[in-house]
C-alpha cells in the first residue's frame, strides 16, 4: 500500500506545509508557498542529485532537508524581508548561516542547515536560472570559516584558450603523407564514431572546427552560467559590434535585455564557427548555437567534462578544486571587478543586484602572491 501511495503521490510521507508556517502565512499565501515546496521537493527527488541523469536525491533525505527547508523560509520572513515571500536570495542564505554559526546548536545541525540550502538553490539554479550560490560559511568541528569562490586565475583563463585551440586539432590533410594519413584517418575513425573507409577529407575540417573555441572564449568573456550556454542563439551574436544581445525573455533571470562585451579575437571565433555551423546538418532545425556532438544542448555536466579535459590538456591540476563551468564565470568576475570596477562586473556578470557582484571584490591570487614577496 505504501509503495501504491508513492506512485501516485511522489511526496507522500513528506510534509509540504508545516504547522508552524500555517500559523504565520494566510490561505493564499498558504496555496503559493505549498506550489513552491511541492515543485522544490518534486525536483529534488527527481534531479536533485544530477538533473543531467535524472539522479534524484533520497525520500528520506528529501523529507529530512525539507524541514530545515522551511524552517530557513520562517526565519528569512520574519528577520530580513518582514513577511511572506517566495524570492529567497544568496544574502538571505548567507545571513541565516552566519545566524547559525553564533547559535549554540550542533555542528552536526548547522552542517545538515547548509547542506538543505545547497538542495534548495540548486533546485532555483537549474529550474529558475538563478546564479550558482557559494556558502559563505563552512561548519567541521565546531569551527567556523570563510570559503572563498574556486576560479581560474588569470595564467589559468590564457592556458584554457589556449587548450581549446589546440585540442583535437589534427594537422592539414593536404601535408600529410599516405602513411601518416591513415593513422589519422583511423585516429578520426574512433573519434568521430564512425568506420575509417567513410573518413572524408571534409571529415579534416570538422576535426580543427570551431564549436569548442568559440564556447570557451565566450563564456571567458561574458562568464556564461550553463544555462546561458544552453539558451545561447545565433541570435544573440553581434560580431560588427562585437558583443553579444541576450533578450529580456532569454535573459537566465528575465528582468533585463543585456548587452555583453566580447574580444575581437572572440567576435573572430564566433563568426568562423557561425559559417560552419551552417553546414552542419545537425543545426538545420535548431536555434542553440552549441551542440553536444550526440545533438544536445550543453548542461552542466557536459561542460564540466569539457572544461576538465581542457585542464588535461593545459596541464591544470583541479583534484582538490570545484572546477564547474561556473570557475569561468567566477574568474571573469573577479578579474573585471580588479580591471574595472564593480559596476562594469555587474553589467559583464549580467547581475540584477550590486549585492550579488559584491562577491567578487576579492584581491585576486596573483595580487596577494605579490603582497608576500614585498613583505
């Protein structure tokens, strides 16, 4: 009967409405609040873990977390915004993590505090295409520290362009001779997936293409969250300009129409992949600008193999280091907020609140590695 109950009701058992937020919240307030848990807890059961395999999160770790869930919603409406609403932030997480740390709980209940909050907007990430949220504090052993964002410094960000163009190249079919071409061809076959007496010369050009340059050197540019590059259109070029146009309905938080600064070198990528994309077959129905080779936009997980496999290639170590696409826009952040100022970060990082570039005012490594060697 039980398993019955959970077919038909994928959160039975899990309480979506509290007592306590009864009592504080109106009827409609009740019905909007109870629309976002219920979608919230759906998803973490479904995708939570990895929305890219549809990896859901445990029902009893759903129905644990949900709870601090709600009580984290409690907290937020009566100490930061003075009543109900649904539109939780990063320095909304931030302040009840920093309200925690000076509370005599458990570090094991503060700990599990975080890890619900890292559920909760990660399903705002990837269903509301909210920025990733970075805690600001850690809890191990009754300590509280500072964790500051992981992003890729500025020798970093030249050996990933860098990486890009190299990788996967193959040399000019014309220059090579018979033998060195059929080790090619066989190198290609595997590649490409596709038995070597059906490698064509056209097969050479699609190898050296310019899908994965144009990619890394925009999203260096702009800091491209996923879901940007997932949206990302043709559309949305500019190369006379050399700027990308996002559309206010296209936008990740779809409040503003944004115009992104881009390099002449990468405005020159874009514009030579733009004329290959046209003859790739696999384009001729769709309106993303970058496809995975199997036909898929590209999530989170797939730019993350990308961005380590060019680590590999760029001899990058990343082992002990969250390097998610989300190191480049970080990266983008923290070196235009050093270049420029914050307000040029918010218009490059695309931010609707100055809070969320705030982040960002950090002096970079590079800078603090110099501060060492005057002491």
């Amino acid at each position: 009967m039980k398993d019955a109950d959970q077919a038909t009701d994928p959160l039975h058992g899990i309480t979506v409405l509290t007592e306590p937020t009864t009592d504080l919240l109106n009827e409609r307030q009740q019905i909007d609040f109870r629309t976002t848990r219920e979608n919230c807890l759906k998803w973490l059961l479904a995708f939570g873990k990895n929305p890219d395999t549809a990896d859901g999160y445990a029902r009893s770790t759903v129905k644990t977390r949900a709870h601090r869930m709600d009580q984290f919603y409690r907290w937020v409406w009566q100490h930061q915004t003075d009543g109900y609403t649904t539109n939780v932030t990063h320095d909304h997480a931030d302040a009840w993590l920093k309200h925690l740390a000076m509370t005599d709980h458990s570090t094991a209940h503060k700990s599990n505090c975080r890890k619900a909050l890292l559920m909760l907007y990660r399903w705002r990430e990837h269903e509301h295409g909210l920025d990733e949220w970075t805690p600001d504090y850690t809890f191990s052993s009754g300590s509280r520290t500072t964790t500051p964002r992981d992003y890729l410094t500025q020798d970093e960000r030249t050996k990933i362009r860098e990486a890009a163009l190299e990788r996967g190249s193959v040399p000019n079919y014309k220059s090579l001779s018979p033998e060195e071409r059929d080790r090619w061809k066989a190198h290609l076959a595997q590649r490409l997936g596709k038995p070597k007496h059906e490698v064509t010369p056209d097969d050479w050009e699609k190898a050296n293409g310019w899908k994965i340059p144009s990619l890394v050197a925009t999203s260096l540019d702009a800091g491209l969250r996923p879901i940007e590059v997932e949206r990302a259109s043709p559309r949305w070029v500019d190369i006379d300009n050399a700027v990308l146009r996002i559309p206010k309905e296209e936008s990740s938080k779809n409040e503003a129409n944004w115009v992104v600064s881009l390099q002449d070198e990468t405005a020159a990528m874009l514009e030579r992949w733009l004329d290959q994309r046209k003859t790739n077959p696999l384009y001729d129905d769709s309106d993303h600008l970058w496809l995975t080779r199997e036909g898929n936009p590209y999530g989170s997980s797939a730019l993350r193999q990308v961005l380590r496999r060019l680590c590999d290639t760029a001899g990058i170590a990343y082992e002990n280091r969250q390097m998610s696409w989300y190191a480049i826009r970080h990266s983008t952040g923290t070196y235009m907020t050093r270049e420029e100022d914050l307000a040029a970060a918010q218009t490059q990082l695309r931010h609707t609140s100055e809070q969320t570039t705030m982040k960002y005012d950090q002096t970079p490594i590079e800078d603090r590695r110099d501060a060492l060697d005057r002491m």
